[in-house]
C-alpha cells in the first residue's frame, strides 16, 4: 500500500485538530530529536489483532544505526515538551518507507503523519510506502498500486537529492491549497 501525498485525504474534523494543534502554544513536531524514543514506543504499544511486535531490540539497533547514517527519520507530535506520538520511517534520495507509527494522545500519530505529508509536498517526494494495506491507511488516501509502478517511482526517487529532514512550520501550508 501507497500513500500518494498528492491524495492525501484531510477528513474535516481531522483538519480542525491539525488546525487546532498548530495554533496551540506548546504543540509542534520535531524531526529527529527523539528516533530511539519513537522507535521504542512503537515496539512496545500493543496492536490490535497482534500479540507481539517485530520491532525486537536487534531491530531497534538496526534502525537506530540507519539513523546515525542518515537514513532512517522520525517525525514527532510534541505537546508541552512531551513526547505524545510520532512515525519513524526509512528514505533514501527522494524515496520514503514508512515503518512504524504510536500515539499516547489522541491523533497524535495522524498528526505526524500529516507533518511528514507536508513535509513530503513541499520537498517533491511523490509518495509514502506504508507497508501495510488497512482500512486506516485507506481512509487516508493510501492505495495499492502495481509492482512496476512502485518500483518505478522509487527507482527515480533514489536517483534523487534527498531534502534536508527538518520541519517548518510553513511546511503544512502544504496541506491546504
């Protein structure tokens, strides 16, 4: 399943809490100031039909040296300092992987999704490979597409300068044209 930014769906109530948090004193997302944080809460919050995860700690150590190379990202939902959601995902040149996402607060991963879909619009990267094919991701925007087609559009990401991975808060202008 793949996320096309360029379909990426807002539904309404959705755009009032993403106006709502950016709006809200003490509400921002961060890229990269927290990775092993993100990724530790996304092996341990509990999944529905799972009784386990994949993120086992070799994982973690994998990912977290991905990471220190430069390849692997977080985007972070921060609320008064705290840590309350976020997404980790792998890139390479202009080709996004999304791997995993948790939330302690209400639409706090929603919301850092959406962060990473401005921040993915406004540097020209086409799409986000989610991975898993959920009535969630789906609801968002997010579709199958064929093997040529994916492997075509990140053979041409890959050939691309990557953007620098920091969020403005500009970047969710991108979201409503």
């Amino acid at each position: 399943m793949v996320l096309d930014v360029a379909h990426f769906r807002i539904h309404p109530s959705f755009k009032k809490t993403l106006q709502k948090f950016r709006k809200t004193t003490g509400c921002e997302i961060r890229i990269d100031s927290a990775f092993e944080q993100v990724i530790r809460a996304c092996s341990s919050s509990p999944r529905e039909g799972q009784s386990g995860t994949w993120i086992v700690p070799e994982m973690v150590a994998a990912y977290c040296d991905l990471h220190q190379a430069g390849f692997a990202h977080s985007f972070e939902t921060w609320i008064n300092g705290k840590l309350v959601g976020g997404l980790y995902c792998v890139a390479r040149g202009k080709s996004v992987f999304g791997e995993s996402m948790f939330s302690r607060s209400s639409d706090a991963s929603k919301i850092a999704l959406a962060a990473l879909v401005a921040f993915c619009r406004h540097h020209k990267i086409m799409q986000i490979d989610c991975q898993q094919n959920t009535q969630h991701l789906a609801s968002l925007g997010a579709s199958e597409i064929s093997r040529e087609l994916f492997l075509e559009r990140v053979t041409k990401g890959l050939s691309l300068e990557p953007p620098i991975w920091r969020f403005d808060p500009l970047y969710w202008q991108e979201l409503w044209p």
